[in-house]
C-alpha cells in the first residue's frame, strides 16, 4: 500500500474511534436519564399535581431526551458514513481485497456501530414505554380523582341540606 492510502485509513480509523468514544459516552448520559426518569417518577408518583398541566410535556427532562436522542442519531449517522468509507476503501482497487487485517477492522467497527444502534433505540424504546405509561397512569388517576371528588361535593350538599332541614324542623 502506498503511504498516502494508508494515511487516509488510518484517518478513518481514527475517525471512527473518535465517533465511537463520544457515542458511548451520549449512550451512557442517555441511559442514566432515561433510568432517573423511570425511578422519579416510580418514586413521585405523578410528575405535577395540577389537572391543567400535562404529565410530561414541555418538562426539562423531555427536552433533555429530544435533545441526546438527536444528538445521537447524528452520531450514529456520522459514524455509519465513516465505515462506509472504510468498506469503499477495502474495496477499491489498488487495496489487496483479501487483506484480513483491514476486513478485520472494518468487520469490528461494523460490530460497535450495530451494538450501539441497537442500544440507543432499546434505551429509546423504554424511555418511550414509561413515558407512555405515566401518562395513561395520569389519565386515569385523573378520572378517577374527579369522580371521587364529585361524589363528595354531592355527600356535603346533602349533609348541609339535611342539617339545614332538621334545624327547620325543630324550630317548628
């Protein structure tokens, strides 16, 4: 191999790498927020208290998830252009096409792309699920909260109606 397309190799590489190391780092913030997420609102119970407000939407968290789930599908797609530039560089003429060692590599770079793909969108995957349960969760706490309610506004109107008669009727 000439000294020139080995630089532009190891340049991919380095690229590659590089891709790789920010992309674990996201994966790991991504999965730490999605988990605090799951546990605080396991713990709170219900993310705000007010019938007005939705459960999730427009919350900090929810932009911070929008956010590093872009950010990660960029890089995902930054570092799939990368090994497509590996697989276009095995495969060009004037590079031995049965050069283990680079079919190796580009064989493990394939490798980490497709592991941390598959992480983000299960990560992603149950992120969505328990935000899609709080908020059935919300809908439903709220129906039942307001007929509750209703019922006992209905049990105090009577109460004072019936306190309110029997002080006619013994006045009588």
């Amino acid at each position: 191999m000439a000294a020139g397309t080995s630089n532009y190799w190891e340049d991919l590489r380095k690229q590659a790498r590089q891709l790789e190391n920010e992309l674990d780092l996201k994966l790991v913030s991504f999965s730490k927020l999605c988990t605090s997420y799951s546990h605080s609102s396991a713990r709170d119970g219900r993310r705000d208290s007010s019938d007005t407000t939705p459960l999730l939407n427009g919350s900090n968290q929810d932009r911070m998830f929008e956010t590093m789930a872009i950010e990660i599908e960029q890089l995902l797609a930054r570092l799939t252009g990368v090994n497509d530039k590996m697989a276009e560089y095995t495969n060009s003429a004037g590079v031995p096409s049965l050069n283990a060692a680079l079919m190796h590599t580009l064989q493990r770079h394939r490798d980490i792309l497709q592991d941390y793909t598959h992480e983000f969108h299960k990560t992603k995957a149950n992120f969505m699920a328990v935000r899609e349960r709080e908020n059935l969760m919300g809908s439903v706490r709220k129906d039942i909260e307001s007929p509750a309610l209703l019922v006992f506004k209905k049990n105090y109107i009577f109460h004072r109606f019936f306190e309110m008669l029997t002080g006619q009727l013994q006045q009588s």
